[in-house]
C-alpha cells in the first residue's frame, strides 16, 4: 500500500526490529495476544506503543503472542479521541498510549478482520481500490492514535469557507469522478476544509455523514457493474474488491440492507430470462 506497512506477527514468527525503515514516520506496535514489554514498559491490553520509525526500541514477550506493526511515512494531526493520559517511556521519541475499551476493541476487530480478509483472500490488496479503502481504514485510526498523545495547541484557525462553494466543488467532484471509489482524504484535500467540517457539510446538506455517503455509493457501483455482468466471468468478490470492499461480510450486509438481496442475486439473477 504504497509506503504504508502492515505487518502481522507471533511467536516464532521473527523479530519485529529488523529492516530498515524510513526516518520520517511512525511506528505503531499494537499487542493483539500477551502480555509485551516495550523499552522495559509493560503493555497492557489497552496499550498502543508509539515510536519514531528513526528511534531505538525493544519489544520484549515471554509468553505465546501475536501482534501487529504498521508504518506511517508522515503523521497530520487529526482530533483525538476520548484517551486516558499517555505514559511516557525512557525516550520522548517512543511511548505508549492508553486507549479505552471501545477504542481498543474497534482497533482489534479492523486488524483482526483485515488479516482474515487477507488470509481468505490472499491478492485481495492487488486491487487499488481494496488497497486503498484499507489504507483509508488504517490511517484514520493510526492518526487518531498518535494525535492522542500530542497535547493541545492553540492554533491560528482555518478560513471561514462558503457553504455553497463547499456544495458546488463536493457535487463537481463527485460527478467527475463517477466511476472511482472517492475517499474523505480527496474530500478534504479538494475543499482544504477539516474532517470536522466536511462532515457539518454533508450532514446538512446530504443528512448523513460523508463515510456512509461514500459507502452507499461504492454499492450502487457493485450493484450496476453485478447487474450486467456475465456470473461466468466474474465473480461477487473480484466487483467488491474492485470498488474497495475488503469485508465481504461486512458488505453483504450492507447490500443486502440497501438492496433488499444478495450481491449474488444480483448477478446470477441477471442472467434468468424474464
């Protein structure tokens, strides 16, 4: 995913500190299984180790595990969420981070889900779309994260910005790009307006948050490429991935939610005579 890494782990599995890795980002180390050490810190289950990808560190277990490392090239500071004081480690370049139940469990079900995905599914991620909709997944927590450790800043604001401009450049956006899969990120970088206030934006102007307008829209993709599509040459899982579902549990409930029917209804039932 360009020059963002995930990397799996367990016992036996090899040394989380070997390679060699860019100066300029982060590392985030998640334990998903036993209890670790980190540069003497003990983790617990609500820990998140933060680091420097140029720092020195230790990880340390002594027991069955299994992790979970990702790589950041560079970090914005995104709003925090709700966090309990991070602890400080020996250097001011590596620490860890508490996060509360919800947060930690939300983290642990994406990074347990995205490695069943990829176990099913190994070329799941050979697909841009699916590729980038998990990098989007995984940058948005990672951000959250490493946010939540940077203590408040006074800030010289943004411009105020036009609502109808705003209205204008969204619906221009999104009809220019009808056929790809849009991000928050091409949202935000399109409009230079905070996540916050794009999401003020849509749910005034489209009643919903922005992820779930994207959302809606990747599934009528899926659905108008299913529907004329020959189920002989294709498959539900190749349409999902294609418009940025890694999931497929997850999106066959949201389609069949929407649409009232499968994914494979869809297809197969394109071919039925009427």
């Amino acid at each position: 995913m360009d020059d963002f890494h995930l990397q799996y782990g367990s016992e036996w599995s090899g040394n989380i500190a070997e390679g060699v890795t860019r100066p300029d980002g982060k590392i985030l180390f998640i334990p998903l299984h036993g209890r670790h050490h980190a540069n003497g810190l003990p983790l617990d289950e609500h820990s998140v180790f933060v680091m420097n990808a140029a720092s020195e560190f230790t990880i340390s277990v002594q027991e069955p595990h299994d992790w979970c490392s990702l790589f950041l090239p560079s970090c914005p500071s995104e709003p925090a969420l709700s966090h309990r004081d991070s602890q400080a480690s020996r250097s001011p370049s590596a620490y860890s981070v508490e996060l509360d139940d919800q947060e930690m469990a939300n983290l642990r079900w994406l990074l347990t889900q995205l490695h069943d995905s990829i176990q099913c599914n190994p070329d799941i991620l050979n697909e841009k779309a699916a590729s980038r909709a998990v990098k989007d997944d995984l940058v948005k927590v990672c951000q959250r994260i490493t946010s939540a450790s940077q203590s408040s800043a006074a800030t010289t604001g943004r411009p105020p910005f036009s609502r109808d401009e705003v209205i204008r450049v969204l619906r221009d956006l999104i009809a220019n790009h009808s056929h790809e899969c849009l991000t928050i990120d091409d949202f935000t970088q399109a409009l230079d307006i905070s996540e916050r206030s794009l999401r003020n934006v849509f749910l005034e102007y489209y009643g919903m948050p922005p992820r779930k307008f994207l959302m809606i829209q990747r599934l009528n993709h899926v659905r108008n490429v299913l529907r004329v599509a020959d189920p002989e040459e294709t498959t539900v899982t190749a349409v999902a991935a294609h418009f940025g579902f890694w999931h497929f549990g997850r999106f066959a409930g949201a389609y069949h939610k929407i649409f009232q029917e499968s994914p494979s209804t869809t297809l197969y039932g394109s071919c039925q005579p009427c």
